[in-house]
C-alpha cells in the first residue's frame, strides 16, 4: 500500500489532522516549486489533486507488508 508522505497546499482549509507533515504556500507557483522540490529530496512522486493540494506519494512500498 502506498502512502502519503507530505502535503503542499494553498489553503489551510483543504487539509484535516492526518500523519503527514504539511506544507502551507501562498501562490500556485509556490505549490508546484515545493511540491517538486521534496519530491526529490523525499524520492516520492507528487500529485496534484487540482485543488490547491499535492500530495507526496511513497510508491516504493507498495505491496510489502
């Protein structure tokens, strides 16, 4: 199962509790720069939810248990 890891947002409203540290940006620009800048300093992929949000997705440890 994949997990996520980290979470680049504009609003802080779009993102509720969770494990995962979140990452607060004022413009689109922003969002996409920090989401792919710890995309490879965490090697996970990010995805944009097109909402303001990213989440940064461990693919790596899919299917270990």
């Amino acid at each position: 199962m994949s997990s996520i890891i980290a979470i680049v947002t504009l609003q802080e409203n779009k993102v509720r509790g969770g494990g995962a540290p979140t990452f607060y940006v004022e413009k689109q620009e922003d969002l996409q720069h920090t989401a792919f800048t710890l995309e490879k300093i965490l090697d996970a992929t990010a995805h944009d939810l097109k909402n303001g949000v990213m989440i940064l997705v461990d693919h790596k440890n899919s299917g270990k248990h």
